[in-house]
C-alpha cells in the first residue's frame, strides 16, 4: 500500500504568518484596524514590555474568543503593526513601532496615550 505524506494541507500552526509592511499599507486601512478597542488595547499592551517578549496565550485575560483574538492579531500583521514569531509551542509578538511610526507619524502615539477601557479584564502579568 502507498502511503501519501503530501494530501494533508499543513496546520496553522505549521505554517509561518504573514507580515505586511507598513509602507504597504494605506492611512485608511491603519485606521480600519486601530478603530478596533480590542486591537488598540494589544497594541497599547504590547508596547509595554520588551519585543519578543509576549506570546500571544498571554491576551486571554480580554473578553474575546480565541478565534476572534486570532483574527485581532491577523488584522495587525496585515497593517504592519506586528510581527510575530513561533518559538517552540508559543507565538510571540513585537510591536512595529519604529517602522509604523515612520510610515505615520504620530498615529501610534495617540493610541498609547490613550487610557485602556474599564472591564476588559486584567493587565498581562509575566509569570501568569
């Protein structure tokens, strides 16, 4: 009997995201996607701690399915806002800031200047 290795399409996990960069995108997409409380809020989170740092099993403390978190972090990498990396089992993140910011000047200093929204769960702490 064959055995077929090459029928099963690869996982999500097997196949490494997609990064857009920031010269690519348009002001009207940055904004579609920063217009998004959820998304400012990873940003505004991920611009907290040191690249490369954050897995993104770290943002289950906001009220959002996992699925849903998951296409968050999609939107993001497809405006250049993040980059993200496996390392072993876990997915970390790194906030584009310094390529964002030359392609848009202030626009991600307003979102970090703004105050998270009460409810939405509690801040990431590392050891969690």
């Amino acid at each position: 009997m064959e055995h077929y290795t090459d029928v099963r399409p690869s996982s999500n996990r097997t196949r490494r995201p997609s990064h857009t960069s920031p010269v690519e995108v348009t002001l009207q997409a940055a904004l579609d996607a920063l217009a998004d409380p959820i998304r400012r809020r990873i940003v505004r989170e991920l611009a907290a701690v040191p690249d490369w740092t954050r897995p993104c099993g770290t943002f289950a403390h906001l009220s959002v399915a996992k699925s849903t978190l998951s296409h968050h972090f999609a939107v993001l990498r497809g405006v250049g806002l993040l980059e993200q990396r496996d390392e072993g089992t876990r997915r970390l993140n790194r906030l584009r800031r310094e390529e964002f910011e030359a392609r848009f000047p202030g626009l991600l200093s307003l979102v970090l200047a703004e105050e998270g929204p009460a409810g939405h769960g509690e801040a990431y702490e590392e050891g969690r």
